[in-house]
C-alpha cells in the first residue's frame, strides 16, 4: 500500500528543493520533502563537522520548519511504480508515496572525464574531496592538485587550505582570457565579485593556471604525481598526494527521463513555471541548468508558488530569474570544455570503471546502446552516471534511456513489497 498522498511531493534537499517545499508549504500544501543525505543542504550546503551550518541556508530551513514541511532524510528515489506515485527506500525498507504534484530538484554531479591514471586511488572529485575533509578526513600537510573547469575549483581549494591541506596549484583548462571577461562581468554583480575577492584573498600564493589541464596521474599504488599540460603545449609534472580533479557538473537527469520528461543539451526542458513537459511534475535547480546558488534557489521558489497554484507569486521571481539566467549563461561561455580534452583518454584508458571497459571499445560502437550491449559500458552500479556523462562530452552520445530501479535496492526489500 502506498503512504498517504501528499499535495506536493520534493525530490532533493538542497537549495532549489529547500526553497521549493518552503513556498508551496506557505500556500497550504502538504509537502514533503526527500532527500538521500542525512540532513537537508544538498551537495553545496552539506554540513561540516568543523564549521556552523551556512548562514544562507538558516532562512530556509527555519521555512520549512515553521511550515511543517514533513522531512525523509536518507530516502532515496527508486521509481515511479504508477502514476501519481513515487517509489523509496530507506532503512525502513522499500514504500510508495502519493502525490499531487512533483518538484524534482536532484541538483547535479561532476563530469569527470577519463585520462591515463584517473582510477589511481587518490584521483577523485574535486567537490568529493571536499566532503571528504567535511566530515573529518584529515588533510594536514597533503599535496592537493586541483584541476578541471569552473568557479567550483577555486571555492574547493581555498576549502582544501582552510583544512590544513598544502594546494600545490589550481590547473583550470578554461583561457586566461575567457576568465578575464567573466570576472569584468561581476563587477556589475557586487555581491559576486565580493565572493570572488575573498575567494582570491584565500588563494594567495598559490598558482591559478588557465589554459593548463591534466593529462596523467602516475604512481605506485596510488597517486604520486600529476602531468600538465598548458595551451602552448608544454608539460609540468607537480608532485601531489591527491589530484582533485571535476571538468563542471553534470545534471542528475534520470527521474525526469524516467518520468519521460523533455531534456535539451542535457538539461530538462521547462516552462516559465518551472513545469516539465508532463503535466504536474516540476523541476528546479541544476537539474535544468547549472548556474549556481542564486539561481537554483529562485528556481526552486517559482516551482513551490506554481505547485500550490499561487501563479502570482511565482511571476514576482521572473525577473530575479531572468538577471541570474544571464550570469550563468555568461559562466556557461566562460568554462566550456575545450575540444583538445576530448584527446586526454588513451585506447587502453578505462572508461567505465564499474565493467572496467576501455575507451576504445566504446569508441568502436556506433552509439550508447551498441556500446552497452557490446562491452557492458553503463551497465554497472553507477549505472552510466560517470561514463555516461563522459561519453556524451567525448563522443556526443550518452544514455539514451532510464529503467527502474534508479539505484540498486536489496532484494530481500524489494520482495517484501509483493508478500501477501
């Protein structure tokens, strides 16, 4: 049986889904609120064992605690098992919910992509490095390279430092010049360019490389070393006991193509209400487009308004939507990936780490689902989240579908749910 049917059901914690429960709560909806975290904040407002919470997220979840916004923390999304009808599982075993409405707000992940000596123990994500040292990993003294695209690199690194970690440099593959015209563009943004101030206040000392990428991690056992390669084409190696490397983020797209949602350049495609191509479900955040806090936030607000029917709440936020719109898209032009990267993979480079699958067996397939049933490529626990993201930047094509369940589920609580 299915759990009592909610007004407004919200998929993700983090800003846009915080700020999403909060308003549709204030129109009188039922909300509740999922999340697979143990606590709200998603990815950017994740707790930290050593600091306070994020002043900018206290509003928000005074919101929807005063609101009564019903909370499932470590849930996690499986499935939609029938309509109106969202299947989860969590420590108590697998259960569906009901709802009138669905906001998904499931934010974004790291692109990663794949370059000789990338599965070393010691290469990983540079924001999963970052929740690493958030919840106690101690980095004192260690070499960090951090490397990639994006604004996330240097926020990561001046974390990295604050933590006691030696960051040898920022390797970020945008041009010098495309970063000079975005950082002009914030001086039309106070509050932002104060951020990026500070950001390079915390920096100091330390290189900033534009221009200048990965190409291979080496070492014995795990990573010792890191090779860089600049515009000009010359090589630097920097000796590092972590390489924190994220070529931007992703959007976590698979419940909405699950649903049979409208996706365009990877994104979902919605309205001016934040409504996706089907009727009644919603989408917030990253989900349909990285571009930061800001947006993500106002997003969120438009799809809670809209959720509850209170349409003129939400054209009150159009304009704040549109000035943050303008920001990412400019962010967008700044930090998009340069076409050497997609020569970084060698032949015998694992692609798919789950089926161990080099890229040169993919590359020989004619798409993702030739890819998948020749070599098991996406086939693995992640189901295509990594190597899916890579391929579609490398090759142009991805995943082309999305089946229940969304993430593995133990049988024995699969089962329980057909017992008579």
């Amino acid at each position: 049986m299915a759990d009592g049917a909610y007004d407004v059901v919200v998929v993700g914690a983090g800003p846009a889904g915080m700020a999403a429960a909060g308003r549709a709560a204030e129109g009188g909806a039922r909300v509740l609120l999922l999340d697979d975290n143990g606590r709200p904040g998603g990815q950017i407002w994740r707790a930290d064992v050593f600091e306070p919470p994020y002043p900018e997220m206290l509003p928000w979840q005074y919101r929807i605690t005063e609101r009564h916004v019903e909370i499932a923390n470590g849930t996690q999304l499986t499935g939609f098992p029938a309509p109106n009808c969202v299947s989860v599982e969590s420590a108590q075993g697998v259960r569906e919910i009901r709802y009138a409405r669905l906001i998904l707000a499931t934010g974004a992940r790291e692109r990663f992509l794949p370059f000789p000596g990338w599965t070393l123990p010691g290469v990983m994500g540079a924001g999963g490095l970052q929740v690493l040292a958030k919840n106690g990993w101690q980095l004192n003294g260690r070499r960090v390279v951090v490397a990639g695209s994006g604004p996330l690199l240097l926020a990561v690194a001046a974390y990295l430092r604050r933590r006691g970690a030696k960051v040898v440099a920022v390797a970020e593959q945008a041009a010098g010049s495309k970063i000079r015209r975005f950082a002009a563009g914030l001086l039309r943004e106070r509050t932002k360019w104060k951020q990026a101030l500070g950001l390079r206040a915390r920096l100091l000392g330390i290189p900033y490389r534009t221009s200048c990428w990965p190409v291979s991690a080496e070492g014995d056992g795990k990573v010792e070393r890191v090779t860089l390669r600049d515009g000009g084409g010359r090589l630097r190696t920097e000796i590092c006991d972590y390489l924190a490397c994220a070529f931007g983020l992703a959007p976590n797209g698979e419940a909405a193509a699950l649903l049979g949602c409208r996706f365009e350049n990877e994104c979902v495609s919605v309205d001016e209400f934040q409504q996706t191509s089907v009727p009644e479900v919603y989408a917030a955040g990253e989900i349909t487009g990285v571009g930061g806090v800001e947006l993500s936030l106002v997003e969120g607000e438009i799809a809670g308004f809209a959720a509850c029917g209170n349409q003129e709440g939400a054209r009150k936020r159009f304009a704040s939507r549109t000035a943050h719109r303008r920001f990412a898209q400019r962010m967008e032009a700044a930090f998009a990936l340069r076409p050497e990267l997609k020569a970084l993979p060698q032949t015998d480079t694992v692609l798919c780490r789950c089926e161990d699958v080099p890229f040169g067996k993919v590359k020989a397939c004619s798409g993702w689902q030739e890819a998948k049933l020749h070599t098991r490529c996406g086939m693995g626990p992640c189901q295509g989240r990594i190597c899916g993201a890579a391929t579609g930047f490398l090759l142009g094509w991805g995943p082309e579908s999305a089946r229940p369940p969304l993430f593995p589920v133990e049988i024995d609580a699969l089962a329980s749910r057909y017992e008579k």
